[in-house]
C-alpha cells in the first residue's frame, strides 16, 4: 500500500477537522475544512484509503503547501 500526504493548497487556519485518525476514507470526501479570509474552503482526499496521522489541530495556522494528513492509500 501507497502512502500519500494530504498538503494544504492555501494560507490559512484549521477551522475544523472531519474525520480522525484511523478512519477508512472514501476519495473527494471531506477531511477538513481551512478557513482564510473568511471563506472556508474544503480540503477533500485524492484517493481511498485510512488516515494513518493527523499533522495538524483545529485552530493551528498553516501555510501553502504544508502537510495536514498521512493516507495510506487503498
């Protein structure tokens, strides 16, 4: 099984997270949810699979690019 890192593509706060870790995903689900500008923007998984690790906390600032999940991908 692949591993795959979910990044943010924005600047912005962990406004919520959706799913814990250990949780089986299904791909485009939403994982969490980014908030910047005041506009929350949905950041969904590319491909089915468990969350192996949470890098970030509701509330956390992150950067562009900057990693948020590990997926062990199906």
């Amino acid at each position: 099984m692949a591993i795959e890192t979910l990044k943010s593509e924005i600047t912005g706060t962990v406004w919520k997270i959706l799913f814990e870790e250990g949780a089986v995903i299904e791909a485009e689900a939403e994982l969490m949810i980014l908030e910047s500008m005041k506009m929350e923007i949905p950041v969904e998984a590319e491909y089915k699979g468990r969350i192996q690790k949470i890098l970030v906390a509701e509330g956390d600032p992150v950067e562009e690019d900057q990693d948020l999940a590990v997926i062990e991908v199906d």
